[in-house]
C-alpha cells in the first residue's frame, strides 16, 4: 500500500463559541436570578408565618415562633440559595405532627398543623414563572 494516499477529513466545531454564549448569557441572567430567589424567599417567609398565625396552621399565642422565621440568601458566583426556616424546635413537630413518647418520656398524639408545606406550594407557581421571565427563553 505504499502508493495509496490517505485522504484527511476535516471537521470544524462551533463550541466554543457556543460555550462562551451560554456563559455570558447565564453571568447575564445572575443579577436578574437572584433577585427573584430573594424576592421569593421573603413571600415564602411571610406566607409561612401567616400560617402559623392560627387554624389550620399551629396556633401562635405569643407569635415567638412566628417571629422565629427567617430568610437568608447565599450565592457562590454561579448559583444562587435561599434558605427559610427556624431556629425553633417544634417547627418539624408542628408541622408534621408527633404521636409517640419524646426524649423525656412524655407521651404525645400531636396531630399535623401544616404551614410551610402548603406556603411552599402557593408561592412555587409565581417563582417559577418569575425565574423562567428572569432567565427568558
């Protein structure tokens, strides 16, 4: 086969350019992405301790553990976090209820008296939609 050619075949990528896009795009979309997450978790925050103001939710006689509730926003450079919760105990208690002895041997039959799951589900549709105007099509 010493009188055979081979014949190179060439091929051409566009990726980096298409690589350097979609970065520019999603460092774009950051500053827009977390306001909505911020935005968010503060309605998320409110809901949740309206909820916890009374039936069906737990009831708040002294709204400590409504007051309780917080919102803090993180973000690394390329993904931004919300986090909302309490610092209080009972919040899983009230929340999913407790039937059953505790550490000190009390007997318990709490029932339920959800108030983060269904503020979660209202507020998800709007931070939804707003992150997906955010970041557009």
């Amino acid at each position: 086969m010493a009188g055979s050619s081979r014949r190179r075949v060439g091929a051409t990528s566009n990726a980096p350019q298409i690589a350097a896009r979609l970065n520019a795009r999603a460092a774009a979309a950051l500053p827009a992405v977390a306001g909505v997450v911020q935005h968010h978790a503060m309605l998320l925050e409110t809901r949740i301790k309206a909820n916890a103001s009374g039936r069906p939710g737990p009831n708040a006689p002294t709204g400590d553990y409504r007051r309780s509730w917080t919102h803090e926003i993180s973000s690394n450079g390329a993904s931004v976090q919300a986090v909302v919760g309490t610092n209080k105990p009972q919040g899983r208690r009230l929340e999913y209820g407790f039937v059953g002895a505790d550490s000190l041997g009390r007997i318990y039959n709490q029932p339920p008296f959800p108030h983060v799951g269904p503020a979660v589900e209202e507020i998800r549709p709007a931070f939804l939609a707003a992150l997906q105007t955010a970041v557009g099509d």
